[in-house]
C-alpha cells in the first residue's frame, strides 16, 4: 500500500499535558515510520505549522476553558473543515468524541475513511460529576450510539474501554492497544540523589503523576497518604502535574499537615522518568481511565503501581501491581501489600509488565485500524464482535430503544460539551431518525467502502465557544 495521509484531530492538548500528549506524539512517530504522512491538529494560542519528529503540527487558534489548568478546543467548525478539504487526508483519526465528532459526518461526504479513538468511558467520566450509576450508563448508551454511527470505526485501547460500546451492541469496534518507551523509561533511571531529595532513608517515597483534575481524583492519594501516617507507616508523597484542583489540593495538605510535595507540571522527561524510577510505589487514583500510560511509564521504570480498581489498569498492571478500591483506605492496603514484597521481585515484575506494552505494537495496530501497512503490508483489522446487549435483549428490546428522559439526557450532557441551548438540542435530538442515527448499533455498522454516503447524520451541530469547563473531564486524555 502506498503512503497514507493520515490527518488526526485531537482537541484538549495542552503544553502540560500528558497521556494523550505522549500518545499523539508516539503514534504520530510510529506512522511516519513506517513510511505514511501523518499530520496533527490541534488547538493552541496562536496559528502554527511545522514539521517534528511525529510529522506535521498544525496548530488552530482556540479558546481556553475555564477552570481546566490550560486547555483549548477547535471551535471554529468551519476554519477546520477548510483546513480539512485543503489537507485532502486519506484517512482521520479523532480524539474527541464530543465538540469534534461533526468530523465523522465530513468525513462520509469526503468519502474519507475515519475512526474515531475512545480514551476515556463516558459512563466514568459522567459518575465523576456526581451522576448515578444508572443514569451515567443510560446517558452514556445513547452517546456512545451516536459516536459509533459517525464514524467508520471506534479504537479503544482495552478491553475495559471496549465494553461500553460491546454493551450497545456496536460492531464497528477495533481495540488496539497503547504503549511505552521502553528505551527511556528504565529502571536504570533510578536516582539516589533525587530520591534523598525528597524522602529520608526510613521513608517511603509515593509518587503520583497525574492531572489534578475531578475524574482522575487525585484526592484519593492524599487520602492514602493520610491512612499510611495514622498506621505508623513512614511515607511522603510527590505529585507531579498540575490542573484546577491543585490550590484546593495544597490547602488541604497543608490544613492535614500530610508530608506532601507539588512540583506543577514537569516538562523534562527524564527528570519525570528519574522521579517514577526512585519511587517506592506510584498511585493512579482515576476511576475512568482506559489504559493510563503514567502509570504504564512507572512500571517500565521499575515502580509497582497501585490503581483503582474502577479503571481499565487491572488489565495493564496484571500481577505486577495491585488494585483498589476507590478511597484512601483501600489504596494505603495495596500500597502496604506491595511494600511486603521483596523490593528485587517487586520491581523486577513491574518492569516485565511493562515490556509487553512497546510502542512498535500499538502503532501497528492503530496502523491496522487504519487499513494502513507496516513496510508495504496491508493489515487487516478486526472489528470486536457486537455481542447482544444483555439486559436489553433480556427484555426483548434493541439495545437502542433509550428513553426519551435518557436521550434527553444524554443530549443535555452533550449540548452543555458543545455550548449549546439544551432545549435547542433536545429538539434536534427529537427530530432525528433513530433507524438513521442508531444503525451501527444494530448491526450494519459502516465499513471502509460503504460506510461514506450512506446517509443519515449524528445529531450536533458545530460547536460555539463550550460554556461549562466540565467539558475538559470529557477529553480524550489518557494519563
């Protein structure tokens, strides 16, 4: 297969932040590697074009959100959709299943085969703002119908991430895994030095590299940290990343008097690297992570890791880690149970782990999601099979038939992400085909030749300025 242009969209990239950045960044690298034109669009301050090491960067002018530690959204629908014709991609790849989902739609009129990549759960995400198990499922389901209709098909990078859309019934999902430097991230990055820096010779060092922010709740460490010091145990805590939560977060260390340091956003790698390798344990409080690179990144580096049991990192940790459930509690007893090991074994088996996350592996199979060969080759990808949606089916219902009160609900969420008036969208929303909107899901998802100009459109229009910063918890963001 010759070169492909690969354009790929992703929206909530800023300079601190970091999965989804590293992601972009390897994969981007791995596709020009392998001999295809990949190029990169995202939002920033002001205008910007060049070439790096992960191919072309265009950078749009986009607003910041409010309350998010930095980010930005594409916004100006149509400056992107010029941008998009004048690019003439052969195939898109977007990280935003909110405001940038209108590109599934272009796409089909481009005849342009497209996926959309999923690196968070909607259900997680929406029961981090407070909603009920039940009503963040229900308004989950009839987003994700609509996210697996836009699109030829939908990456999820676990099988964790894989099951909200298998719960709909949606045949049109690949899952392709992410991955690590293996090279850079090393268990020889183990510092002394950085490490006395931080904790004493009788203390353990915990280390959290995160985004403070509401889904990954970070709270949860201190919290941990705080159970730790009560038993008797010796530990601090250092918390690499920054976002909205980190003032209330320092006050709230400082008012506990909890051993805890908050070094913002840390942009050298190596030191970050340096920092995850001299740790005794790390923590991944978010519930709704897909995969988690940072915790990923420690494991390469030597670190056990400690994660929620809530999120899609049983399935990266395995037996080299341990799991939790959601509060400081249950966290300070995983950490406690790690620490029984022998340090030798414990690190050994992290670091083992981790090897079977290289990048080389998930950038063939985003590669194979794409239709795209590896060194001439044509890779075919799999879709997941849509199995029945259980309870659904049990009832002797489509696994689409939702409510009105839960599309109406879902569509609420959405129009908020979007900027739009809820009323506004609740009509669109009511106006549409459910046959058209919600196909995919019963079984003829669209494939790469069929897929474009089958008609029928996703409910949304182009986003206006988004009016609630909440819409940065619904990123594609994988830390």
């Amino acid at each position: 297969m010759s070169a492909l242009r690969i354009v790929r969209l992703a929206n909530f990239v800023a300079p601190a932040s970091g999965g989804l950045r590293t992601a972009l960044r390897e994969l981007g690298k791995g596709f020009l590697a392998a001999g295809h034109e990949p190029v990169l669009v995202v939002p920033g301050e002001r205008y910007d074009d060049r070439d790096t090491e992960q191919g072309r960067v265009i950078t749009l002018p986009g607003p910041l959100l409010p309350g998010t530690g930095g980010y930005r959204v594409l916004t100006d629908k149509r400056r992107v959709a010029a941008l998009l014709e004048e690019l003439a991609p052969d195939r898109l790849e977007v990280s935003d299943r909110t405001t940038l989902r209108w590109t599934g739609r272009w796409a089909r009129r481009a005849r342009v085969p497209a996926v959309m990549v999923s690196h968070e759960t909607a259900d997680g995400v929406l029961r981090t703002w407070g909603l009920s198990e039940g009503m963040s499922r229900r308004a989950a389901d009839a987003l994700n119908a609509r996210t697996a209709h836009a699109y030829a098909r939908v990456v999820c990078t676990t099988e964790f991430a894989e099951r909200e859309f298998v719960r709909i019934g949606a045949t049109n999902v690949v899952r392709a895994p992410l991955g690590v430097d293996l090279t850079g991230r090393h268990p020889a990055l183990r510092d002394p030095g950085l490490r006395d820096l931080h904790a004493r010779v009788d203390q353990r060092l915990l280390v959290m590299c995160s985004r403070l922010s509401v889904e990954k709740r970070p709270g949860t460490a201190l919290d941990a940290l705080e159970a730790l010091l009560r038993r008797g145990e010796r530990a601090v805590l250092v918390v690499a990343g920054d976002g909205p939560l980190r003032g209330r977060l320092e006050q709230r260390a400082a008012e506990r008097g909890l051993p805890v340091t908050f070094l913002g956003h840390v942009a050298d790698r190596g030191l970050l690297g340096a920092l995850q390798a001299s740790a005794d344990v790390c923590l991944a409080p978010g519930p709704a992570e897909t995969f988690g690179l940072a915790a990923l990144e420690a494991m390469a580096c030597g670190t056990p890791v400690v994660a929620s049991a809530s999120s899609a990192l049983p399935e990266v940790v395995g037996a080299a880690g341990a799991t939790a459930a959601d509060h400081g509690e249950a966290f300070a007893d995983a950490v406690a149970m790690l620490l029984e090991r022998p340090e030798g074994e414990r690190r050994g088996a992290a670091r083992t782990r981790a090897e079977c996350f290289g990048w080389d592996a998930a950038v063939a199979g985003f590669l194979a999601a794409h239709d795209a060969g590896v060194g001439g080759e044509v890779p075919v990808a799999v879709p997941v099979p849509g199995p029945v949606a259980v309870e659904a089916r049990v009832r002797g219902e489509s696994p689409v038939a939702v409510e009105p009160r839960v599309r109406e609900s879902a569509v609420a969420v959405e129009s908020s992400v979007r900027g739009d008036v809820p009323v506004r969208a609740e009509h669109s929303a009511r106006a549409e085909s459910p046959v058209r909107a919600e196909s995919p899901v019963r079984g003829d998802a669209p494939g790469r030749g069929d897929a474009v100009g089958r008609g029928g459109s996703p409910v949304g229009t182009a986003a206006s300025v988004p009016s609630v910063s909440r819409v940065g918890a619904l990123r594609e963001g994988v830390s």
